[in-house]
C-alpha cells in the first residue's frame, strides 16, 4: 500500500504520462503554467502591501492568457483583421502561426487562474506543496475537459489521499458505466448523422438538417456529459470528488436555468471570475444587460476562435436579459412539474438552445446561416422523410444505416427516460438503492449496451478541443 506521498507521486506521474500520450513536447506547457500559478500563490502571500499583491496577481493572469491567446486566438484575430481590411477594400495579408493548440488549454489555464485569484482573495490556503499543485493542475480525470475544478473543492482532498473506499468504488463504476453508454453507444452514433450532414450542408435537405440538429443537442450533451461522468467516476476510484458538471439540462424551462444545469463549472467560473467582479446584477439596468451579454460572449469565445462561438454565447447572453424582462424576479419561483405551462415554456427554452446549437456545430458562419435558410424551405419533406424507411434512404439522407437511425432514436428515448426518472436522486443513488438482482443488472445490460452497440471508432470528445 502506498503512503500518502506515494499515491502524491503516483498520481502526478499517471497525469503527466496521460498528456504525454498526446504530445509529449507540450508537457513543458502545462508544466510552465502550473509553476508559475504556483510561484505567483506564494509571491502574493508574502507581498507586504496590497499594491504588491495586486501587481503578482495581474503578472500571472497576464501571462497566462498571454499562453492562451498565443495557441488559441492569435491566428483567429488575424484573420479578423484580414477580413475586416478586405471589407473595407483594403485588403492586406499577415501571417498565421502554424501551430498545434495544446489539448484543453482552455480548461488548466482557467484551472490554475482561479487559484492564484483565491489566494489574492484570502479564500484559500497557499499550497507549499510544488508537487500536489502540479497535480492540483493536471490531475488527469479533469485535465483535458474539466469539470474545471474549484481550488476550495480540490486541493484540500489532495492533501488528504486516503479516502480509499468500497462505496467510492461502486459510485466511480456506475458513473463510468453510465458515461461509456452516453458517449460510446449514444453520441458516438449519432456523430455519424451530425458530421455527414454538416459537413456537407450545400447538399443537405431541410429534413436532414432539422434530423442533424435535433441530433446534435443530444450528441454534444451526451458526448460531454459522458466525458464528465467518467471523470466523476475515475476520481471517485482515488476517493476524489470532483464538481458536478450536468443536471438534466434539457428539462429546463427558461435558458437561466439551462446554464444552471449545463456546464456547472464554467458558467459558475465565469460567475465568480468575471461577471461578479463586473458588478454582476448590483449595477444600473444598462449596465447589468451588458455584463451579460459581455460574459456569454467571453464564454463563446472560450469555447473557440470562430465567428460562430461568439454568435452562440451572445444568443444565450441576450435570452438571458430577455427572460429577466419576461419574467422578472419570478423567474426563479417557477415550480418544478409538468403542466401547460411547463411544457410550452420548456419547448420554448429547447427550441432557443438548438438554435444555438447550429451556430456551434456548423463549421463557419455561412455554413449556419445556409443550414437556417434550407430548414426554412421545406422543400421535399414528404418524400425526404420516406425515403428515411426505404433500403439505403437513411444512408443516403443523414449518412446512417436504417438500423442505426432507429437505434440512435431508441437510445434517444431510452436516455430521456431515465434521466427523466432519476433526475431528483441522481444516476449513482438511484442505481445503488436498487437490490442486487436489478442493479447487477443494470451494469450487465448497460456492459452489453456498450459492448454490442458503441461505436469502437476514433471518436474524440468534443470537449478536447477547447
């Protein structure tokens, strides 16, 4: 059995092996962020006077945004200032980077800033400790795409590694279960559906692409969350227990309370990191609209360098300022439950955040523009939708087999079922109140369900990219 700086070492050496397997040249990154967040901890508390501890704050946010900017949106910027000098007829040429953007940048910068932000705050203890911080950063279940783990929450466990127990196994497995079943046999098929058509929308039909969107709600939702389940439960194995990331986000019922739901992490960062340290909602009406729309755009273009991410956060920026005019304070006393109401309003936040979704799946803004102008000309939809049920019609349309179109439609409900059904208790308790005959066999029938039906391909997570 290894000792506590065992399992430190242990688990530091899987995480850095883990991002080796991606690119061994780009551990010297993560290493560097990591350091210098650690060293800019301990700076700040030594700082005699507030001014000090101010300048060692805004040095390492500036640096390391300088890291994320330099990898992620320079060339992104440089195109924008290409298009812009061609929009005005001047057009003038610059040179791009030719480099590889690190995998989840994103998500150990915001990691390691938030930290660093913690300890200039005095809401944490400083970590002493260089080795269980470089594992605080890149602690592998987390590392490539979140949930993007609070200092608060994280480093306090890590210095106490023996929280080894029978439970925590059986929780770990049922998530890893549940989440190898989301992304293998759910997202990964209905990837097939999403990459045909939206890769290739000029040919596409309004049919195919109405059946690509409603997809892609659930192929990114799944694929995600299927990431995020398996990391909850690979860190339950080492007695961690990291951030909730998802709680059904499609039952909700205005888009408030879909970003309360989806991605918990980063849109609870961007509360506490950004929007509050804006002024958040104690300012003038003016004001708090564009701290809003502000952040929801900051929180498109972390997702990516792309016209189309900026779009998707300010749809859901500006639906938030409208629901708060709509609805007014009572927006959060609307009662769980499923009336009329509930269901309009909930058709109502679904449609809004699949038309969000086209502007993040399409691959360029004319691409989402294109995919909303031929869903709207409902040119051949009978026969499009006959042909659906005829040998070779599904292939031919969406670029599946009839087979698994039904398949992906069952899966489809089958998950909307169960997430219906435990959305109170959660998947790990409703699975482990059972008794021993349904729950072994749930983990039999969903072993099966992976097995028989995943999709064994090289399917990356979405996620990985950002």
């Amino acid at each position: 059995m290894l000792s506590q700086k065992g399992r430190l070492y242990f688990l530091l050496a899987a995480s850095y092996f883990f991002y080796a397997c991606w690119s061994f040249s780009y551990l010297g990154l993560i290493f560097f962020t990591s350091s210098s967040c650690f060293l800019a901890g301990l700076l700040i508390e030594k700082a005699p006077d507030r001014r000090r501890k101010k300048l060692f704050l805004t040095l390492s946010i500036v640096i390391n945004f300088l890291i994320l900017f330099i990898f992620k949106y320079f060339n992104f910027v440089v195109q924008a200032a290409q298009d812009i000098s061609t929009y005005f007829n001047h057009p003038a040429h610059f040179d791009f980077l030719d480099i590889l953007l690190p995998v989840g940048i994103s998500f150990y910068t915001f990691h390691s800033i938030s930290y660093v932000i913690d300890v200039y705050r005095g809401e944490v203890q400083t970590e002493k400790n260089i080795f269980r911080f470089l594992l605080f950063v890149s602690f592998f279940p987390q590392l490539v795409a979140g949930p993007i783990a609070r200092t608060r929450d994280l480093l306090p466990q890590l210095r106490h590694l023996d929280n080894y127990k029978y439970e925590n196994f059986r929780k770990g497995f049922v998530l890893i279960f549940w989440g190898l079943f989301k992304k293998m046999v759910v997202a990964d098929r209905l990837a097939i559906a999403v990459n045909h058509v939206y890769n290739h929308v000029d040919q596409a039909s309004s049919v195919s692409l109405i059946i690509a969107t409603i997809f892609f709600t659930y192929q990114i939702y799944c694929d995600f969350s299927g990431y995020s389940d398996i990391a909850l439960g690979v860190s339950k194995l080492f007695g961690i227990d990291l951030m909730l990331n998802f709680r059904s986000p499609y039952f909700s019922k205005t888009v408030t309370e879909f970003w309360r739901r989806w991605h918990i992490s980063l849109s609870t960062w961007f509360r506490d990191y950004l929007y509050i340290p804006l002024g958040g909602n104690k300012v003038s009406q003016g004001r708090w609209i564009f701290n809003t729309v502000f952040v929801f755009v900051i929180s498109g273009l972390w997702h990516g360098a792309n016209y189309t991410f900026l779009i998707w956060g300010a749809i859901h920026g500006i639906m938030l300022v409208v629901e708060r005019y709509v609805y007014g304070r009572s927006i959060r006393d609307i009662q769980p439950g499923v009336d009329f109401k509930n269901i309009i309003r909930w058709g109502i936040t679904y449609i809004i955040v699949m038309i969000g979704w086209v502007f993040f799946r399409a691959n360029n803004i004319s691409d989402s523009f294109a995919v909303f102008g031929k869903i709207f000309e409902f040119r051949n939809v009978m026969p499009d939708v006959r042909s659906l049920f005829v040998p070779g019609g599904a292939e031919s349309l969406i670029g599946l087999k009839f087979y698994d179109f039904v398949l992906a439609i069952f899966f489809i409900l089958m998950l909307v079922t169960v997430s219906f059904a435990v959305r109170k208790s959660g998947i790990i308790n409703a699975v482990l109140n059972l008794s021993a005959v349904p729950r072994w066999a749930f983990y039999i029938g969903v072993t099966f369900l992976v097995l028989w039906f995943g999709k064994f391909g090289v399917n990356e997570f979405v996620y990985f990219q950002f």
